[in-house]
C-alpha cells in the first residue's frame, strides 16, 4: 500500500533517520526505535525512513506516569 503524504517531499520539510541521528546525538537505530515506538512520527518511502524536519526530542517520560 503506497505511502499517503500531506506534505510535499521537500529537503527543507524532511529529514532522513541519518541526518536526525546526527543532529540528537544518537545512534541510527535509537531514531528507528521512536518511530516505530510512535515517539516520533516517520514515513518509510522504499527502505529509508524520513521523519519530518521540525520535529521535537520526545519527552523522556514514560506516558500515564505521574510527574
């Protein structure tokens, strides 16, 4: 089933699970993991992941736990 994308594909709109590794410090496969946690949003065109450019380091809360 073809991926359906509300924003353009655009080098200013998406960046790859590389390039977000680089910019947070962390290992590929720790991005792989978010996105497929659902802790961050991600779009797979072929066999490369892209994850929207602005996106926001997740919150290291574990979510339905009391602060």
């Amino acid at each position: 089933m073809p991926v359906k994308i509300k924003r353009p594909l655009t080098s200013l709109n998406w960046v790859t699970t590389e390039e977000l590794a680089k910019r947070w410090h962390l290992r590929i496969d720790s991005v792989r993991l978010m996105i497929r946690d659902g802790r961050i949003p991600g779009k797979k065109i072929g066999k490369m992941w892209i994850i929207p450019a602005d996106v926001q380091y997740p919150d290291r809360r574990k979510r339905g736990t009391a602060t």
